[in-house]
C-alpha cells in the first residue's frame, strides 16, 4: 500500500508545477541539454535537477548549478509553493530576480550566485524560512538591502561582489544571531564595522574585504570563539593587532592585507596552532617576527612582503608544516636564510626579494623540485647557486638578480623546460653560457648582463622560438654574434652591448620583424650595417663603438640617430643633399670616406717606393764601405807579412794618383 500510494503521489504530480517547469525551461538557454528530459513524456520528478516529496509528488528542490545555462528567472517559479531549495549558481543567468519570487515563501535555500544578474533586490523579507541566502557575484546595484535583519533564521548570507550604492553596513545586521558564513566583501561598504556584529557568536565567517571599510582593527572580533576565517584585506584599516587575537584558537585563515595596519605582532599570535594562511602583506608592521611562528603545523601559505620587518627570520618556519606559498619580499630581514620552507616537499611560490638576507644559499632547495616561482633578487647573498635549483622541472621563473653569486650556469638548467624567465643580472657569475640554455622552449625573458660571462653566445640560443627579451650586455662575451640568433622570431629586445663580440652582424637579424630594440654597441664587431636591418621597425638601436664600415643603411639612420653609429671611423652616409649639410652631424658622406682612402692609398705607395729607395741606397753604401773596408784589412795584411810597416801611410799614399799636373810629376820612389 506504501508502494501504492507513493507511485500514485509521484504520477500525480500537480499539472501547473509541470507547466511551470516547462516555462522556466523556455527561459533558459541550455547548450549543453543539461534539462534535455524536461518535457511532456517525462514527470517533472523526473526532470534533472528536480526532487519532489516523496508522498505528495510536490516539487520540492530545483538545482541546477554549474549547468552552463543562460537566459532569465521566469516568474513561474512562483508556482511551486512547496520548493524549499532553488540553486542556479554558477551559471551565466542574467535579468533581475522577479518579484513573484516572493510567494515561495517555504524557500529555505535560495542561490543564484554567481551569474550576471542586475538591478535591484526585491524585498525578500517576506521568505522567512530561508536559512541560506547566497546572491554574491552578481551586478546588482542599489542600496544596500536593509530588510535582510528580518531574516532571522539566515545562518548563511552572500552579498558579496554586487554593486550597490555606497555606504554603510547597517546595525541591524547584528539581529542574524544565528550566522555561521557573512560575506559582504566588494560591495561599495565603508566606515567602520558595526559593534553588533562582534556578538554573532555562532559565526565562523566573516569577510568585509575589498571595501572602504575604516576604523582601528577591532578588538571585540575576539568574542567570535567559533571564527575560523578572517577576510579584511583591501580596506582601510588602521591600529595594531590585538594580542586577544590569540583568543580564536580555532582560526584557520586570517588575511588582513592591504590596509594602514601598523606596530609590532604581538608574539601571543603564535598559539594560533591551526593557522593554514597567514596573510598581513601591504601595510605597516615592524620589529622581528615572532620566533614561535615556527612550530606551526599547517601553515600552506604565508606572505609579508611590503612591510618593514627586520631582524632575522623564523629559523624554523615550515619545518613542520605543508607550506606551499611564501612571499616575504620587500621587508628588511637579515642573517642567513631559513632552510627549512620546503622541509615537507610542497612549496611552489618562493618570493623573498628585497631583503637584506646573506650568506650562501641553503643547499636544502637543491631537492625542492615543487618549486614554480623562485625569486631572491636584490639580497646580498654569495657564493655559488646550488646545482638544484639549476634544474627545477616545475619552475616557471627563476630569479637571483641583484646578488653577488659566483660560479656558472650549470648543464641541469635544460631540465627547467618550464622556465618563462630566467634573471641573472648584476652578479658575478662567469663561465660560458650552456647550450642546454637551449632547451627552454618556453623562455621568454633571459637576462643575464653585468656578470662575468664568457665564450661565445650559444647557437643554440636560436631554439628559443617564444623569447622576447634577451639581455647579455656588459660581459666578456666573444666570438661572433650566432646567425641562429635570426630564428628567435618572437625577440622584441637584443642587447649585446659592452662585450668583445667580434665577426659581422648577421643579415639574420634583418628577419626580426618584432624587434623592438637593438643594442650593439661597446663590441668590437666589423664589417657592414645589413641592409635588411631597415624592415625592422625599431624605437632604439646602438651601434656606436664598433669597427662597422660601409654606408649606414638611410632608413635606420633615420630611426636611430648619429649618436647610435658615433666611434665607428669608417662607417658613412650617402645623403649628401644641402639638408644633410645643414644638421650638424658628425657622420662623414661615402665618397669623402673613398677618396680618403684613394689618397691614402697613393700616399701609402709612395711612402713604400721611397722607403725601398732608401733602403737601396743604404744598401748600397753600406756594401761600398764593406768593400772598402775589406781592400784596407788586405793591405794591412800584405804589409805585415813584408816586415815594413814603418810608414804605412805613405805607402797606401805612394799608389794613389794625384790631382796634378803629368809633366810636373817627380820620380815616384820605388819600393825596397
């Protein structure tokens, strides 16, 4: 009889709600057929989504969250008197919500959240079995619904996300004694939150982000024992935190960032034994952290940065929890960096830049594979990057500018195929760059300049189809600039200045057709400018101090300037039009240049002719005086082996003819 009577409830299902249903389909856009059984062959208990009470047949419940439906609200849902649950969130619903609405008034769950809806709420006052009312992330607009502290038996309420007309919260709120979730983040609030609201003891809720809230931070927030979420980031809140904070030992996440928070945390916040986020970054606060921050236990995220910390960090932090995100950039923390935030082999976010930590760089990460965003930029560590972190699989961006560490890019660095960004700059590594450089298919970004590198730019470097952003200047860079440079297609900035790059610029570069800016300069590169060059569209380019010759290509001269081919002795222009005349530059014309280099030819011929004359005649007087030289020692010799060598003079004298007259000549004396 049970069976009986139940299957005659269900197929007597009221005629009206079965059309109501159908209406309510026509309403909505389904494009994914989620209510393709909504029709006349089938009972509406038999429509998806739909329950019905099991004696009556009533339809009862109508969820149909996250169904990718649009469209409108259709009055008809006016028509079933006993539904208790309506759930369309997570849609893309648009209209406003119709008044008729209001006669479901057994209504105890009502969420339409998530979708485009707008205008004003209806009163909604009249639905006084509602325990659940989520209409948050949506565009409502209007004042703020005042006639919600009627609904006294909401244990949870949304409002979160609309757009209503700026102002307060009002009192009455504290009337909704039985509240466990209050969300009324971004939505046009401001002043101070009321006192009533700090005696709904049963909430484990409260979120007033994202507003204009003010005020110093509340310290009757700690008579809600049962809070465990905290969400007041984005306001304008002011004062220090309470040690009575300490007091909510069943806090689970506490988010106050983004306000005018200020003074020292309070070393009592350090029972909060079940904090899993911990977030106060963008205010205020200064003075060392709490060391008893250490010995939580389920701490997943915490972020301080942009505040003025200093003094050492916890040394112990993430010991002996799951962290997974930490950023405590832009503080002034100091001593060695704590060793312990990926002791559980979960951390993904590592931000700590701007500090003043020193020291080496824990070997401990060199197993954090988990990691994605590794950033230590601007400290003052040293030594050598451990191999590790070379090759995180996971990383998305490695960042450890602005230090002073040594040593080179290890081989591990192909593993990081993940890599986007990869900054070095301002260090003192050296070595050559690795060709497992690469392997980073999805690089965009390498910077790398003010170090000490060395060798030549890996071909490699051509592999690299998604980067934009390639920074090697002020090396020790040498060799030629790689033709394969010309397959980074993507590459909008090139700067190889300062190095002792050598070799021609490869009519490669002409096929960067996103270039943006190209610095060359401080090398010592040769030849000609490429005429391909002038298809670039380029904002910046540097050439100057080179041994680049030949003419400037017009175009670029155009888009760069003199100063960007200054120091370069043979470079030239070919405009030598009255206006070129007339502006000044320093730039010589080509012909100039090649008459130049004619007379300097023909002068430089006949400074060798000349040279080789008198490299001749030098010669030749040189072997004249051999020579003469050569018939005196023989004289000498013959005299010497006669005995006579008593007037030597005279006889070398006695064969010489002398300039007289022959008639007037003496008897020459014969030799004895």
């Amino acid at each position: 009889c049970i069976l009986l009577f139940a299957n005659v409830g269900i197929s007597a299902s009221s005629p009206l709600e079965k059309d109501a249903l159908l209406d309510i389909k026509i309403h909505l856009e389904d494009p994914q057929n989620y209510l393709s059984n909504w029709d006349e062959s089938h009972s509406p208990c038999q429509f998806h989504g739909v329950t019905c009470d099991e004696i009556s047949g009533e339809v009862t419940g109508v969820s149909l969250s996250n169904a990718s439906l649009s469209g409108t609200i259709s009055p008809s849902f006016s028509v079933l008197h006993q539904l208790h649950t309506l759930d369309l969130s997570a849609n893309s619903i648009s209209g406003t919500i119709p008044a008729a609405l209001t006669n479901c008034t057994n209504l105890q769950v009502l969420n339409l959240s998530m979708n485009s809806l707008t205008g004003q709420l209806p009163d909604l006052s009249s639905l006084l079995k509602l325990k659940v009312l989520d209409l948050s992330t949506n565009g409502f607009s209007g004042a703020f619904p005042v006639w919600i502290s009627k609904l006294s038996g909401l244990t949870e309420l949304g409002l979160g996300e609309n757009s209503f007309d700026e102002g307060g919260v009002p009192e009455s709120i504290g009337l909704l004694k039985n509240l466990t979730w209050l969300f009324l983040g971004q939505c046009n609030l401001r002043g101070e939150i009321p006192a009533s609201v700090f005696h709904l003891e049963s909430l484990g809720t409260l979120d007033f982000s994202r507003n204009q809230m003010t005020g110093v931070f509340p310290k009757a927030i700690s008579n809600l024992r049962n809070l465990w979420k905290i969400e007041l980031y984005q306001n304008n809140l002011t004062g220090e935190i309470p040690p009575e904070l300490a007091h909510l030992t069943l806090l689970s996440e506490f988010d106050v960032s983004h306000n005018q928070l200020t003074g020292v945390l309070p070393k009592e916040i350090a029972s909060l034994k079940k904090l899993k986020i911990f977030h106060i970054y963008r205010n205020n606060f200064y003075g060392e952290l709490p060391e008893g921050l250490g010995d939580w236990e389920f701490l997943e995220s915490f972020s301080t940065y942009e505040n003025q910390f200093s003094g050492k960090f916890p040394a112990n932090l993430g010991r002996f929890s799951p962290l997974n995100a930490i950023d405590i950039s832009e503080n002034y923390f100091t001593g060695e960096f704590p060793k312990f935030l990926c002791q559980s082999d979960k951390l993904q976010f590592l931000l700590a830049l701007s500090n003043n930590f020193s020291g080496e760089f824990p070997t401990s990460y060199s197993s954090c594979k988990t990691l994605e965003r590794f950033r230590v930029s601007q400290n003052q560590f040293s030594g050598s990057i451990p191999h590790g972190i070379w090759g995180l699989p996971n990383a998305v961006i490695i960042d450890v500018a602005d230090n002073g560490f040594i040593g080179g890019i290890s081989s591990d660095i192909g593993i990081s195929a993940t890599l986007t960004q990869l900054l070095l700059q301002n260090n003192n590594f050296s070595s050559e760059l690795p060709m497992e450089l690469g392997n980073l298919s999805q690089l965009k970004k390498l910077v790398a300049s003010n170090n000490r590198f060395s060798g030549q730019v890996p071909a490699q470097i051509g592999n690299l189809k998604q980067l934009s952003y390639l920074h090697l200047e002020q090396n020790a860079l040498e060799g030629s600039i790689p033709p394969e440079i010309g397959l980074c297609n993507s590459l909008v900035d090139l700067d190889l200045a300062e190095n002792s790059l050598s070799g021609k610029i490869p009519d490669t570069v002409g096929s960067l057709l996103m270039l943006d800016s190209l610095n060359l300069s401080h090398n010592m590169i040769s030849g000609g400018i490429p005429d391909a060059l002038q298809s670039l569209r380029l904002s910046y380019a540097d050439f100057s101090h080179n041994n680049l010759s030949g003419p400037i290509p017009p175009q670029l001269l155009m888009t760069a300037g003199d100063d960007a081919f200054s120091e370069n002795s043979d470079l030239c222009v070919t405009d030598t039009s009255e206006g070129w005349r007339q502006s000044g530059t320093s730039l010589r014309p080509c012909q100039w240049i090649d008459n130049h280099h004619s007379f300097s030819r023909r002068r430089l011929f006949a400074v060798l002719i000349m040279a080789t004359s008198l490299v001749v005649l030098l010669s030749g007087l040189a072997c004249l005086r051999y020579e003469n030289n050569r018939l005196e020692d023989f004289n000498r010799k013959q005299d010497t082996e006669s005995g006579d060598d008593s007037d030597s003079k005279w006889i070398v004298e006695s064969f010489h003819v002398r300039g007289v007259n022959p008639s007037a000549a003496l008897p020459v004396p014969m030799v004895t």
